[in-house]
C-alpha cells in the first residue's frame, strides 16, 4: 500500500515506506533524517566531504594562485595622471611619470632609518576633484641605502617612473616607493 501511494502522485510517502536508519550516537529509529531529533548526532544519510576530495579542490586553487601569481609578473602597471590619485585609491599600487621638483632628506627620530622624499609632478589637473600634478614620493630605510649604492637617488629636474603604494586622505598622498627596483630615472636633467 505504501508503494501505491508513491506511484500514484502523493509527494509524501507513508511512514512505511521510509526505510529504517537508525542513529549511530543514541541508537533510536530516526528514519532518513540527515540529524537525529533525539540527540542531535549527524546520521550515516549526512554527506560529508571526502579527504580526497578535499585535496583535490586544495590543489586546484593553489595552482590557481600560482597561475595567477606568474601572470601578474608579466603584466605591467598603467600609468596613471598624478591628478587622477585621491584618497578612495588609498592603499592600492601606481604608477606615475613625471619631473621631480624638489628633494628633501631626514633622519627619523622615532628609529634608525634614513628618510628620503621627493615630488614628481606631471602638469595634470582635476578641475572636478582640484587635485593637481604633485604627489610626493617617500623612500625608506634599506629602499633608500640601496639607491645611494647604485647612484639612482633623483634629483631635482630627473625625469621619473615611479611604482608604489598610494597613502592618501583629506588633503594629502604619498607614494610610498617599495622596492628600489619601481623607480626608473628616465632622463637625468639634474642639477
């Protein structure tokens, strides 16, 4: 009868008709409930993850990173306007070219680490945000040491190609130069 019921179009089976499962933790009849209503165990009728399974997926994202990771080697940095660069960029990589126009170095009182600044502007403006083509570029510590033994410390009148990191808020941005390797003296019009 309860076979009957299910061929004839009734969506709900009889009580009958459920197969017998017992739960694994307290041992009561639970029918096919994928938790037991007693003990709150999960059944045998549960799907789990297998250990392979897992690996599997593990391993295809992690190639997945790699792939990426290699692509992103090849890919080169757009430049972007000097007075493009506001404060909703923050924390996001640039790249910017322009003239430096002024240098300024200092010792950090707060640790031993030399401080090398410079702006680089590029002639752009914004009229809607009213930025202009200045940003000012930070160098630090071991960045800037490495710079002075390769003599690619800029100078007022370089021509520049700056990648870094954009610290920027209600009127300020710094390029924070990560590497020494992000600035390319383009021309040396220097003093």
């Amino acid at each position: 009868m309860a076979a009957d019921n299910v061929h004839q179009g009734n969506a709900t089976p009889s009580a009958d008709a459920l197969p017998d499962i017992s739960c694994p933790s307290c041992g009561r009849d639970i029918a096919a409930a994928p938790v037991c209503p007693y003990c709150c165990a999960a059944t045998a009728s549960a799907r789990r993850v297998t250990e392979r399974c897992l690996i599997g997926w593990a391993a295809l994202v992690a190639l997945l990173g790699i792939g990426l990771l290699v692509w992103s080697a090849f890919v080169e940095t757009p430049v972007t306007p000097i007075a493009r660069l506001e404060h909703k960029g923050a924390f996001l990589h640039f790249r910017v070219q322009g003239k430096v126009t002024r240098t300024h170095y200092f010792k950090a009182r707060y640790r031993d680490a030399d401080v090398f600044s410079f702006f680089v502007s590029d002639d752009s403006s914004d009229e809607t945000t009213g930025q202009t083509g200045t940003i000012k570029v930070k160098v630090e510590g071991p960045v800037y040491q490495r710079l002075q033994e390769e003599k690619r410390v800029p100078r007022e009148g370089d021509s520049v190609d700056v990648e870094g990191t954009l610290y920027a808020g209600e009127g300020f941005r710094i390029l924070s130069l990560n590497t020494p390797d992000m600035l390319r003296n383009t021309d040396k019009g220097g003093k």
